[in-house]
C-alpha cells in the first residue's frame, strides 16, 4: 500500500515538470505582443495566418494574446497600465469608452470606407451590420420581414431567434439598434412584442446561430456578412442576409498601438499589414467588412446584404445610459 | 511478580451528563479485576480513560511507574478489546494477529511462531487463513483476545467481551479468558454487568455506580459482605427486610432453611404465604410473602403449603443502617 | 476536548492552504469591491443590492428552479440507486458507467445534445412527424422551464444514483429484517427505516446538485428560452464580464453567497443529525434477483425509460459527429467519418488549427495529476473533519461551488498576475482541484465517518500511531470509495471547462476548450466527434474503476 502510493506521488510530480513547463518566451526585440479578442485567435480566426504571413514578410514575430472578450481586453490593457507588455491592440469596440492618451497616432493613412474615420488614434480595421439572417429553404424570400417592426407579426410567431444583451454584444447591439430605431420611449414596445415571436433569447452568437444551423428556427439575429461563410466553404446560398428598408446598425472594430510599446516602428509595420494585406482575411475570417475601401473581395462577398442605410448611437449617449437600458430591458422582459 | 502495584489510578475526576466520574484504585500485578455495575455507571468510560481514548481532565494514571496520565494511545502499552471486537475486515486472521507483532520491530519467522502459539492458546489451531467475516461470535472474541495479547501490554482491558454472546459459549469462554489470563500473567481489567462471569472469573471485584465505586475486594467478601445495600443486591439475590425505616436485615437466598421447629440462633419468618415456586431442574426456588417484604428461598423439593415458617442463622444475616453495613 | 494529535491537525492543512491562498483570498479581494463605493468604504451599493426588488425577485427564481431541479433529479435517480444497491443483473456495469456519463459532460455539449435531439427541428420530432406525418413539430419541450429541469435533472441525477447507492450497500439490512418481524408493511418500512438511514448521502448529494444548480448558465439562457428565467448568475456576468462593474457583480454574488450558504448551513445540519446506523464495511455480497413478474416488469420499464432519458442526447451527439449537415437545399446530409479524420489532423486551410491529439492528451494529463492531487487534499481534510469535526472547514470547502464561476474566474484572473506563464499548469491544476474538492469529499466523507472508532482506537492501542493507523486501517476501507473519487475527479477534469477557458492560454487545449473554440466557429460537427470521444473515454474510465473496485469483493 505504501509503496504504491510513493510510486503515485513521484508520478504526479514527474508528470508536473513534464507538462508544466513550456518553452519560455525570449524577449527579443523582434517580437511584437498584440492582444486580440478570443476568436481572432482562435481556430475559427484570422490571427494566426496573419501572424504568420507577416513574419514571413518582416522577419518580427508576432506574439498573439487572446485576452477574452472585447470589453476585457480593454480592462486588462488599463489595468495592467504602464507595464502592459502589449504593443498592438486589436478588437476595441466602438461602443467602449477610450482613453486617447493611451495610443500613439498610426502612422498607415488608408482609403477608409464610407462612415468610418480615425478615432482617438485607434483606427478601424473592420466594420459590418447586424442584421437579420434567414434561412431560405425553410421561409421563402416573399415571407421575409422587411423591417424590425414588421418582425413583430404574428406570422413570424416561435420563428426568431434573438441573443440576450446581458450576455452578448451581439445581443446589446441589437439593444441599441432598436433603440436607434424606436427611440427611448418605446424601443421596449418592440421587444415586449417580440416575446412572442421569440423562439429563445440565447446567452450568445454562438449558441443562437448554432440553433439556427441546426434548424430551430428559420430567422436569427447575426451579421450582413455571415452569408459569406456558408458561400465560400458550403458552396451554399441558402442563409440569406434580410435587407431592412430601414437599414441596420452598424459596429466598427479598431486597432491601435499603445504610447508605452517600445517598439513603435515595428508596431507600424504590423498595423499597416492589418490595414493592407491583412484586409482580406480579416473581412473573410471575421465576417465583416474591410475598412480599406480599396480592398478587393471574393466573390462570395456578393452574398453580402448591402445596407440601405447604416447607423450608429454616440459613444457618449451609449456610455452614460446603457446601464439603465440593460436595467429597463430586463426589468420589462421578466415581468 | 512485583511487588509494587501494577496500575494505580489517583483521584480521577470527570463529569458526565449521567453520572460524576470519582475514581481512586489500584491494581496488583498479574490481577483480573472486574469493573462490575449497571450499565450507564461508567465503566466503559473508565476504560476508556484508562486506554486514552478519553483524554483526563483530573488525575493520573501510573502504569508499571510510568505516569502515562497524558500519553497518547500508542505509547501507553495498553490492550483493550472491545464490545465489537474491532477485527480488521479486510485482513484475514493471520493478518489481524500479526498486526500488532509487525510494529514490535520482531522477525517474520517469530511473528508466524507467536501466532501459532496464540491461536492455540485460544483454541483455534489452524485458523490463519480464514476470511474474518465467516467467523461466528465466539471464534471473533476469541481472536480479538488474542490480537491483544499478541501486543504484549502492559494492562489488558476487556469491554464486556462475552455480553453478544449466548449463554452457553459465555460460560465456556469465561473459562479460557481465566485461563489465559492465568498462563500470561497479563494484569487484566475485566468490564461487565454480569455479576456471575465478575464472581467467577475474578481475583478483586470492583463495583461502581454512578461513576464512583461501592466496594472493592474479593469475590466472596463482595458476595458475604456487601458494604451497602446496592452492592448486596447488585452481586447477587437477596432477601432484604425492613425493620424500620433506616434499618434494614439482609440474607441470601440460599441461607434460608426450611424446618418443622426453630433451629438454634436463628430468625424465625412465621407464616410466609408463598407466591409463586418456579423449576430450575436442580432446584425450585419459591417467593413468598412475610410482612411487607418478599423472601425468596430454594428448596429440593416442591411446597406444597400456602404458609410456611422460615428460617435463618443470624450469623448469615447482615444489619443495614441508612443503606451500610453495621458491624 | 477534541484529540490533540499532530497527525490529526495538519491533515487538513494543505488542502486548507490551498483553498485559503488559492481562492478565498482572491475571491475576497474581488468581493471586497462591493464595499467600494466611489474610492471609500460603504455599505450603500451592497444594501441597495439586497434590497432591490428586481434582484430579488431573480434570486427567488434562481433557489426555485434550483429547488426543483434538485428534487426531480432526485426522484429520477433515486430508484436508479435502488437498482444498482440492491440488485444485480446482467450489464450493471455498463449501465451504472452510462449514468455516470451524463455529470461530466461539458454544459455546452448538454445544451447542443439537447438541442439536437428535443428540438423542434430534432431527431425526436423529426421522427414523429414523418411517422405520423405531420407539418409541424409536435412536442415544443424546448425554451421552456419544463426544459431546464429537464436538462437539469439530466446533468445531476448520476450524483444521486452514485451517492446513494454507495451508501445504500454499506448498509445492513438487519433493521429493515427487524420491522418486518415487527409486522411494518415494505412501504412503512422504506419511509420510516430506510430512507432515514440514507439520508446522509441524500443530503450531501442534493446540497451538491442544488449549487450546481444555483449557478447554472448557459442551460438556462438557451434552454429556457429568454430573460424570464433570469437568474443571479446571468446578472453577475453581465455586470463583471460586460459591463465591468466588478463593485456591482460583487454585490450580487455576496447576495448569491449569501442565500447558497443559508441553505448549505440548513443542509449539513440535517447531515450531522443523521443517526448512526449499523454499517457494513463492506459492500454486501447478497443482491436481491426478485421472482416477482411485477417488479421485473417495473425494474424493466424504469431502466429503459432512464436509458431513453439519458441516452438520447448523447447518442444525438454521437450522430450528429457522423453527419454532414449543409445549409445546401439539394444536398442530403451525409454520412461520414470525415470529421472524426479531421479533428485529429491539423488542418491549414480552413477550420482546426490545434490536433484534438495534442487536446486530448493535455486533457488525459491535467485530469490524471487533478484527480489525484483532489483526492489526496480530500482524504487530508476528510481526516480532519472527522477528528476535529469543524464545520467550518466542511462549509469553506463547499464554497466554491457557491460562487459564481465569473467571479471566481475573476479571481483567478489577478492570481494569474502573479505567476509568469511557465506555471499555468500549475495553475489550473490547483483550479481544477479546488472545483473537484467538494465532490471528493461527498464521496469520502459519508463512508470514512462510518468507519468505527473502535478499529481506530484498536489500532492505536497496538502501538501504531494515528499516521500508521490511517494508512493501515482505515485507507484500506476506503479503496471503493476513493476509486470513485478518482474516476469522477477524472472525468470531472476532463469535462471542466469555464476555469480552463479563463486560465489557459490558446497554447494550452484541453478536449473542453477545443469544443468551445469548434462550437463557436459553430463546427458543431467536429464539437461532436470530440464529444464523443470525451465521452467513450469516461464511459471505459467508469466501466474499468467498477472492475477494480469490486474485485476485492470476489474473494
């Protein structure tokens, strides 16, 4: 008996220093740290071929840190403050709060596309639209709604599905469009009817397209862009973006290089591949729009819906109230 | 065998919610005492001081000279087997008798001789592979006093160690413990509520109640001579008569003669009315009623009276005043 | 006065330690934000918390549907442990292994098997409509409550088959032999004799399925079908992970702590008070294999509806792994092994980056050393719980399950500062230890409490100190029970995935994280395939600790 328990605790710390010790990071200066949001990184993402397409162009190695979501990446960039070892910074959101002291002016001057401009030294490296998606072979194209109000009919009853803006900033996105649309008075109205209509309100993207895939329901809140996917790699035109005749809201993604980067020059390198070269594979990995209006798309590109009109709420409108419209929301949907 | 007493315990003091703890004792080597009482009097929990189990708040305990009042459990050298004689399930015989061979640091070629030795001292040769869980009750007790004092201690105690047993195996069991006790001179703490295995089996008889003790001595000075009224009904029957309200006259069943005419220096009980006679094969023993008090009494053959004088010798019968006995 | 031994006292202190530097003190510096209003002290945002009637209101639906979660599993399961106690039939293992499958399981997986099978475009009514041709999906069990308990119950009902029948077969029979001479009919008898005597493995396994339950997420969200089951949990995410209002996340989950620990303290004292029964030391050899055509019938009729119960979402899982479903009108879903090759072969082009090879046996590793250290640590605090019985440290040791894995996720986040990359590991392994420890002690505790303490005390009376004692006596009894600690901390290991998501870096996959990075590039058919295999492997795990533990039996 004492034997075999020796045998298992020698085990369990051999087993320790095999697996616990990865190879260390050489800090050499070139190597630029960028801390992404979890899927630009992940399997799904275009982080690593962009990592290592400009490797192979510049010779820096680039070290991509997933840091969660993008809301955290922020909160880890202030807290870690001057010591962050971060030099590039990709994936804020528009609709976080940004201290400009932070970020060195990008040095890339690009043809940015319509409605986007340089903000606060952060510039955008990708934009879309949220909008609805549906799945054609299940509601034919005379059957779609034609706008978020005519989503509330009651033909569309346990046929919608939506994402909840507490959990998801897919879901808050869609908060703020509808009250980009219906106002503060009665954005509430829109949802109250939509209970019916809603199959579920899932706790994030993932799990609401997922049910959408899998045939729950025939509609989902999702991007202009997600129809690119299934063009491109199932050879499939059935998941259909719905143009609104009202338009939809729009996000914007920047990146930025932070003041305290000791590596500035490199830094520069990196975010003018992102908003060169890299431009393709973000739009295709990300599912969104390239920022560089010059870019030049697949083909599959063409399944993206147009917007008629694309719109957003101030960032300080959004910032000082959005506390109080999560608050209302969930205060009128459990009643 | 030495001179100096074996086991001394000096005023060891502890409360309980049944009873006060009071004790104050020792313990000749190579002695079987019985701790006898009624149950809840606390000898199981001055055994337990006594192993360890139970920390001690007041008092010592000095075993063999040495003060083991607050040693722990595994240093004291004492053995103790239990009511549930505590056997190892997933050991085999073998492995529970050697159990306490193997940390006395001796050869495994000793160790298989010694236990050789104790299954016969205790009458199971040949048991050392058996499974533990197919033992039957007897065979268990048998092998758990044999696991005690294969760990050679100093003081053995035992915990009411036939009291799960039937009638028959107790009496022959009883027979071996004394036995064995005898051959290895082990200085020997026998608990129980029994007061014929207490009679039979020891060399000093201590009777407690309520956590402090009634009287210590032999078995037949316990029997004849109670010290107060609990110990001379507790010990054995007893016949108890009032004569007033603080005096009391105590004599035994069997003192009780029956005759035609009054024996010399005798009580005489005119016109007991009988009660009930029961039939023990060897004897009938026969209640019956004087004044206000029951008088049991043996005879060999059955009464066929309702009434009957009864007699006793004065010298077996013993003066009670306030509960104790008046010499 | 309690022992005073060394052995006894320092037993417990590693796993203490641990739990002390590894998670009480991070979780009090993110709690202490509560008290933290505007840069002073106060408790202003605390009390409004409590005092909200919003918040209240949530936190009353958050113990009800814990409440009742708790109680259907316990029904579903408690026959089941029944069953597996009492009886013996061709195939138990297999079965008892398939009951266990369920707890190990990765949430997120629960929701897709789910989802997959129940849903209104699922295998079940897909079938029903073409049997009975129909237009539309007739059972809409899904996006209601019906269906969070539902996948609730599914998720924990093995504790209660596991828990329960450990203990039923350490039981003797002798006071249920005893009522019926007394004249007590069978039923009077469950009611009055046994299931008293059961109740310490009842109650440690429902306070467990009930925490469980308490912070449950994604299940709720999806399943439930919108905000109208909002629970605690979902509001301290929002707020810690979204809105970043770590002061108001901590609020609530003092609030969440708050209530848990209420019903926790009411639990374990109905645990203490538990009667000493008569134990068995081992578990009986004697089963029952009843004549009686009723309950064979009964017996039938339950296993097979438990086997359709749990069986179902995990075969769905195992299907949807062989097909190819397209969004292509003209394309039939296929049958392939295809993403079964894929997820093993790193795949440039489009989808995997990281081999479930590598995942795996990160997995395989991380589980083996978590398993072990938990069961050590537990067997350390178990000792000390039943020597020096404080209740304190049961309670510190149940604590993190009551905490919301955010917050704990938060925690971990500010430990990680302090540890440069080459001790992740480390890291998660302790994490994951300190998320095991509660089981392992459920599993351990019941049954080292009902060793009795005349085979300790014979022990110790025979020279062998209480060090010695343990290791010679008591472990011995306790194989049975640590070989299950052992499996389930392995499989629990294996399946953990919030702590390893907030803790790993992307260099780091175990088979958890790789389905939520497949699932969130929603290749939901490669999420599957790994599923799968998650789930043989725990299925060969369980099948072979049964065989080992029982063995000793066969003597």
């Amino acid at each position: 008996m004492k034997k075999s328990l020796l045998f298992v605790i020698l085990t369990v710390f051999l087993l320790f220093n095999l697996v616990g010790n990865p190879v260390s990071e050489t800090e050499d200066s070139n190597n630029l740290t960028v801390y992404v949001y979890d899927s630009f990184v992940g399997e799904w993402g275009p982080g690593n071929k962009i990592s290592k397409d400009f490797t192979s162009k510049t010779g820096i190695s680039v070290d991509m840190i997933s840091c969660g979501t993008a809301i955290q990446l922020l909160q880890r960039i202030e807290s870690e403050g001057d010591k962050t070892p971060c030099d590039v910074v990709i994936g804020i959101e528009d609709s976080s709060i940004l201290d400009s002291s932070l970020f060195s002016k990008v040095n890339s001057s690009i043809n940015l596309a319509p409605t986007l401009k340089m903000d606060n030294n952060l510039v955008p490296f990708d934009y879309g639209a949220y909008s609805f998606n549906v799945n054609s072979n299940i509601l034919e194209k005379k059957d779609w709604p034609k706008s978020l109000e005519d989503l509330t009919d009651s033909r569309f009853e346990n046929k919608v599905i939506l994402i909840d803006p507490r959990t998801s900033s897919t879901g808050q996105g869609l908060l703020l469009w509808t009250i980009s649309a219906f106002g503060e008075e009665h954005y509430l109205d829109w949802w109250k009817m939509m209970k019916d209509n809603a199959l579920t309100i899932a706790d994030g993207w993932s799990s609401a397209y997922g049910l959408y895939t899998e045939g729950e329901a025939p509609i989902v809140l999702s991007f202009t862009t997600s129809p690119v996917y299934h063009a491109m790699y199932e050879d499939s035109t059935s998941y259909c973006s719905i143009p609104f005749t009202d338009g939809n809201y729009k996000l914007t993604e920047y990146g930025g290089i932070l003041k305290t980067s000791k590596k500035q020059d490199q830094a520069q390198q990196f975010m003018s591949f992102i908003l060169n070269e890299a431009q393709v594979d973000i739009a295709t990995a990300n599912s969104m729009l390239p920022a560089n209006a010059d870019t030049i798309l697949p083909e599959a590109f063409n399944y993206a819906d147009r917007p008629v009109k694309l719109f957003q709420l101030d960032k300080k409108y959004i910032e000082e109230n959005l506390d109080k419209w999560l608050k209302d929301w969930a205060l009128a949907m459990t009643e | 065998m030495q001179s100096n007493h074996q086991l001394v315990c000096k005023n060891i003091k502890a409360s309980y919610p049944q009873f006060q703890l009071d004790l104050d004792f020792k313990i000749a080597g190579g002695k079987l005492v019985s701790l006898l009482g009624p149950s809840g009097c606390g000898k199981t929990t001055t055994l337990s001081l006594i192993a360890g189990i139970i920390p001690i708040q007041t008092g010592e305990i000095i075993l063999n000279g040495r003060d083991i009042t607050t040693l722990e459990m595994y240093k004291r050298k004492v053995g103790l087997v239990f009511q549930d004689y505590a056997l190892f399930p997933n050991m085999n015989v073998k492995q529970n008798l050697s159990y306490p061979l193997k940390i006395q640091k001796i050869s495994k070629l000793e160790i298989n001789e010694k236990i050789t030795n104790i299954l016969s001292m205790v009458g199971l040769e040949g048991f050392e592979n058996r499974d533990i869980n197919e033992l039957s009750g007897g065979e268990k007790q048998r092998i758990a006093i044999g696991r005690a004092i294969a760990s050679s201690p100093d003081l053995l105690l035992l915990d009411e160690p036939l009291s799960a047993l039937d009638a028959n195996l107790r009496t022959n069991l009883r027979k071996e413990i004394k036995k064995i006790q005898k051959k290895t001179e082990l200085t020997t703490i026998y608990v129980t509520h029994d007061q014929e295995e207490a009679l039979s089996l020891s060399d000093l008889i201590i009777v407690m109640k309520d956590g402090k003790i009634q009287q210590e001595g032999t078995p037949e000075t316990i029997y004849n001579k109670p010290k107060n009224l609990f110990v001379a009904d507790f010990i054995g029957k007893g016949n108890t008569i009032e004569l007033n309200s603080t005096e009391k006259l105590f004599f035994r069943p069997e003192k009780v003669l029956l005759s035609q005419e009054k024996p010399s220096d005798c009580l005489e009980l005119k016109n007991v009315k009988i009660i009930n006679t029961e039939y023990f094969g060897s004897t009938y023993a026969s209640t019956g009623k004087y004044k206000n008090s029951y008088i049991t009494f043996f005879s060999s053959t059955k009464i066929n009276k309702a009434e009957i004088n009864l007699y006793v010798k004065k010298r077996d019968t013993l003066f009670y005043k306030n509960g104790f006995l008046f010499d | 006065m309690k022992k005073k031994d060394l052995f006894y006292k320092i037993s417990s202190l590693p796993a203490m330690v641990i739990l002390i530097l590894l998670f009480l003190i991070p979780l009090t510096g993110t709690l202490s934000k509560a008290f933290i209003v505007e840069g002073h002290f106060s408790f202003q945002q605390i009390i409004a918390c409590l005092l909200d009637s919003y918040n209240l209101r949530v936190m009353a639906f958050t113990v009800k549907q814990a409440f009742l979660s708790t109680l259907l599993s316990l029904i579903i399961g408690f026959p089941g442990a029944y069953l597996l106690a009492k009886f013996n039939f061709r195939g138990k293992k297999a079965f008892r292994s398939l009951c266990t499958i369920p707890f190990i399981l990765p949430s997120i997986l629960v929701v897709l098997g789910f989802v997959i099978f129940y849903g209104n475009n699922g295998f079940l009514n897909n079938l029903l409509m073409s049997i009975f041709h129909l237009s539309n999906p007739p059972l809409k069990i899904l996006y209601s409550f019906t269906a969070v308990l539902l996948a609730h119950s599914f998720y924990n009902f093995p504790i209660i088959i596991n828990f329960v029948s450990n203990q039923w077969e350490l039981l003797s029979d002798h006071p249920e032999k005893a009522a019926a001479t007394l004249g007590s009919k069978p039923i009077k008898t469950f009611f009055k004799i046994t299931l008293p005597r059961l109740m310490p493995s009842i109650i440690s396994s429902c306070s467990l399925i009930f925490l469980y339950c308490f912070t449950s997420f994604a299940i709720i969200l999806v399943l439930g079908g919108g905000p109208k089951f909002t629970t605690i949990e979902v509001e301290i995410y929002n707020l810690a992970k979204r809105r970043m209002d770590i002061g108001g996340a901590a609020s609530l989950s003092i609030f969440s702590l708050i209530v848990s620990m209420l019903l926790l303290i009411i639990y374990l004292h109905f645990q203490k008070k538990a009667t000493n029964q008569e134990v068995l030391l081992r578990p009986s050899n004697i089963k029952k294999t009843t004549s009686s055509k009723l309950k064979k019938i009964l017996i039938i009729f339950y296993i097979v509806l438990l086997l359709f119960f749990i069986l179902a979402p995990i075969i769905s899982i195992f299907a949807r792994s062989f097909i190819t479903a397209s969004s292509r009108a003209d394309q039939i879903k296929s049958f392939t092994f295809n993403s079964y090759k894929e997820i093993f072969l790193p795949n440039q082009s489009v989808r995997i980056i990281s081999s479930s090879t590598q995942a795996i046996i990160n997995s395989l590793i991380l589980a083996f050393v978590s398993s072990i250290t938990s069961t050590i640590l537990a067997l350390g605090l178990c000792i000390g719980i039943k020597h020096k019985s404080s209740f304190f440290t049961e309670l510190l040791v149940m604590l993190p399950m009551a905490v919301s894995s955010v917050i704990i996720g938060l925690g971990y986040l500010i430990i990680g500062r302090y540890f440069n990359s080459n001790f992740f590991f480390f890291l998660i392994v302790l994490a994951h230890t300190v998320i095991i420890l509660p089981f392992a002690i459920k599993s351990l505790l019941p049954i080292y409490r009902s060793i009795p303490s005349s085979l300790t005390n014979a022990s110790q009376l025979f020279g062998y100190s209480p060090f010695r004692t343990f290791f010679n006596v008591e472990l011995p009894l306790l194989k049975n029970a640590i070989i299950t600690s052992l499996s389930f901390s392995f499989s629990l290991s294996l399946g953990e995935m919030n702590a390893t998501l907030i803790l790993s870096n992307s260099k780091f996959v175990t088979i958890p994280t790789l389905i939520y990075r497949m699932i969130n590039s929603y290749y939901f058919q490669g999420a599957c395939a790994l599923g799968s295999l998650l789930i043989i492997i725990c299925f060969i795990l369980f099948y072979f600790s049964q065989a080992i533990g029982r063995t000793n039996l066969a003597k």
